[in-house]
C-alpha cells in the first residue's frame, strides 16, 4: 500500500471519529477540564515545595512544576498507545461493523492502525495544550527544548507502545473482551516511569526496576530535550533502549495479528462477539 493510500483511509477513519465525538460534545468539555485540574494541582504541588525544592529535582535545571508537566504532558501517548487499538476493536465488534471491515481489500493490520487516527490527534492536542497553557498561563520554562531530539523521543514512545497495544488488539479480536495486560503495563509504567516524580526517588530495587521499562526511557529523554535542550547524540542511550523495545513489540504485533486472523478465518467467527 502507497502512502496516499494509507492517508486517504486514515483520514477517512479520522473523519468517521471525529463526527462521532463531535456528536456527544460534553466529552470535549471533560477532557479539557480534566487538562485545567491537573495543571492546577501540579502548579499548587510545586507552591508547596517552593522553598525546598527536592534535589533529584533541582538536578534537571528546573521547579517541580515544569519537570511533572513534561510527564503529564506525553502520558497520554501512552494509555492512547496501548488502549486505543483494542477498545477500537471491541468496538467494532459490538457494533458489527468489524467483519464488514475486515472483508474489504484493506489489510487488517492497516485498519487497525487507522482505527487509532482520531486518538491519536486528539491526545496530541491535549499534549499541545498541556505545553502551551503551563508556559504561557503557569510560567513553565520550556525555553530550551530541542525540538529534534522531542520528536525523536515521541516517535519511539508512540511506536513502541502502539506496538504492545496492537498485540493487545489480536489479543481482543480473539477473546472478544479486553486484555488485562495492557492495564497492568500502563499502571506500573505510571508508577515507575518517572511521570510525577523522577526516578531517583524510588528505592533502589525499584529504580533497576523502573530503567527496564520503555516509559522510563521515553519521558527521560522527553524531559531532558525539553529542559535541558539534550541532543539526539546526548541521549542515544535512552533512544537504543526504545528502539529495541519498539522492534520487539512490533514483530510480537504483527506475528499475533497473523495468527489470530489465521484462527479466525477457520473459525468462521469474525462476527461473534
């Protein structure tokens, strides 16, 4: 498939979406009430710790405010990474709409893909809002980003767990329910990735444990490109890791999907649900 081929279906996923949120649109209220209540909280958070601001923090240059908001700011690329594929499927599914899709000469594992068109614009610009809003209104001090090395960094972060989150759509096109996995990964992808609070303040085991994860990586290459203004040549170790965790969960992705797609044509249960 061309390029224009994918973006002509890709858009056409995106406009599908987008009339369909747009049709309920208290959920766009929502979601940026939701942005405004966690900068507030993080904006009082970094009041509190104003005066004595924890070292681990001090070390990237900067106040707790602007560190946590470079975290927040891209965590949704995340959950929208693993979630989004499956709960697209499922949807699908429900809706009997997924076997009529999949009967059409467009690859599955394109549709899949453009399925996730619509989350993905809107978490970035939710990401986009977070950034602009925490430096214009807030006073984050994002004057020293390198843009080069923040793409390169969202790039990585998005393929590889787009990659773990298309494995969890095999995983769902299968069983017909969501998969748990996904959840499990996120939650302690949050809780030791370094999102809110850097690493460093974990103990020690648990900071072996956090630097094994794709998040970890991905935000500290993030927030060292945002803070500090780091190169893609000063983090080539962050981006290795990534690239390796992306190579893995794609081809983890692709050989799942094969096989499922096999055991469903057998079946003859691209229907059920």
């Amino acid at each position: 498939m061309t390029a224009r081929a994918f973006a002509i279906r890709a858009a056409a996923f995106l406009r599908r979406d987008f009339l369909f949120r747009w049709s309920y649109k208290f959920s766009f209220l929502y979601d940026i009430g939701a942005l405004f209540s966690s900068l507030i909280a993080l904006f009082f958070t970094d009041r509190m710790l104003a005066d004595a601001p924890p070292r681990s923090v001090a070390a990237y240059g900067t106040d707790y405010f602007t560190f946590a908001l470079v975290g927040i700011a891209f965590l949704d690329y995340m959950w929208v990474s693993m979630r989004s594929f499956a709960q697209q499927v499922r949807f699908a599914q429900f809706t009997g709409t997924l076997e009529a899709m999949l009967a059409t000469p467009t690859h599955p594992f394109t549709v899949i893909l453009c399925q996730a068109a619509w989350p993905y614009l809107w978490t970035t610009i939710r990401a986009a809002l977070y950034l602009v809003l925490g430096a214009c209104v807030f006073g984050a001090d994002l004057s020293n980003v390198n843009i080069a090395s923040a793409a390169l960094f969202l790039v990585l972060m998005v393929v590889t767990f787009a990659g773990i989150g298309l494995t969890s759509a095999a995983v769902t096109l299968y069983l017909k329910q969501s998969d748990p996995v996904t959840a499990l990964v996120g939650g302690v992808s949050f809780l030791f990735g370094g999102i809110v609070y850097p690493v460093e303040s974990l103990p020690g085991i648990l900071q072996d444990v956090a630097w094994t994860l794709p998040m970890t990586h991905a935000v500290e290459g993030l927030r060292r490109a945002f803070l500090s203004g780091a190169t893609p040549m000063d983090l080539w170790d962050h981006a290795v890791v990534l690239v390796a965790w992306a190579a893995v969960s794609f081809v983890l992705a692709f050989v799942a999907l094969r096989q499922v797609m096999k055991a469903l044509s057998r079946e003859g249960s691209f229907g059920a649900y």
